[in-house]
C-alpha cells in the first residue's frame, strides 16, 4: 500500500510474509535508488544474538535487500546498514496499465504459489516474490512472459543495485 503525506510517498506492506510477534518496523530512504520523497516501511526481527534484525517482508523498492537479510537499525528506526546476505533474492514485476486482454497475473499467482514460492503484493500491479532458489523460477518467468515480450509487464531483480541508506 502506498499513501502520501505532506509530499512524503509510504509504501507499506499490508501482509509481510515472515509477521511475527515480536516484529519491528523501520524505514528505508528511496532516495539513493532515484525514488526521492519516498519510504518504504520494512518490517524486522531483532535476532536473538542482539547483532541486527532479520528483514521479515519482500522489499518492492528498496535495492540489495531480500527476505532473511540482516539489516542495522538506527534509534530513529531507519535501515542503516544491510551487515549480512541471506542468500535469497527478490524478483520484481509490475504490471502496466492499461491491463492487456490477456492478462497474466492469475497465471503468476498461480506459478507463485504452485513453486511454493513467497509472495507480497503492493496492490494489484506490483508484485515481490522471494527468490530462495533460482531453479524455481521457470514456471514464473513462463507466466509473465509474454506480458513481459509485450512491454505490458517488467520485472527486474532487487540486487541489480546495492543497499545504500542516506
């Protein structure tokens, strides 16, 4: 969901994958990744040891950060630092408007969950899928290609850019 504030774009994840009892919320600045005037709220978990927090949510803006990430956080609760790789990755698809005639995001829900794959969606164009095993993706990138042929669709990797914070 995004929402904006005082010119300040909040994107938020309304169903994060990884909800816990003992989650925290923190912002990333999308300035760094040409996105200025925007956030994204993520949610972590601190980790047991006390050395960071697991990022518990699909990032859907936020660059070099996945699912199982462990991030800094600052005392003012933004995303300082991202400290270790969980050896995941982020596949990001948005769908344009206007919709085609054949439009493929039933047939991506569905190869999403038939993988048994992660999922969070950011309305209803935009979708993050959690990419722990590249071998799964066949039948997702299968869903989406021909959207994808006919630039009704894109899609990029999360880890295209690092992390960077403010």
């Amino acid at each position: 969901m995004q929402v904006t504030i005082e010119g300040v774009t909040y994107v938020s994840h309304e169903d994060p994958v990884w909800r816990n009892e003992k989650n925290y919320i923190a912002m990333v600045d999308l300035a760094p990744f040409d996105l200025p005037g925007m956030l994204e709220q993520l949610w972590l978990r601190e980790l047991e040891s006390g050395a960071g927090y697991e990022v518990c949510c699909i990032p859907f803006y936020a660059y070099g950060l996945a699912l199982g990430d462990v991030v800094v956080k600052s005392e003012s609760n933004t995303v300082d630092s991202l400290i270790g790789k969980s050896g995941r990755r982020v596949l990001r698809i948005l769908f344009a408007e206007p919709r085609p005639s054949t439009d493929s995001r039933s047939a991506l829900r569905s190869a999403v969950d038939s993988a048994g794959l992660l999922g969070e969606w950011n309305g209803d164009r935009h979708i993050a899928i959690d990419v722990p095993d590249i071998s799964l993706m066949q039948p997702v990138f299968d869903s989406v290609q021909g959207e994808i042929q006919n630039r009704t669709a894109f899609w990029e990797w999360s880890d295209a850019r690092d992390f960077r914070s403010t």
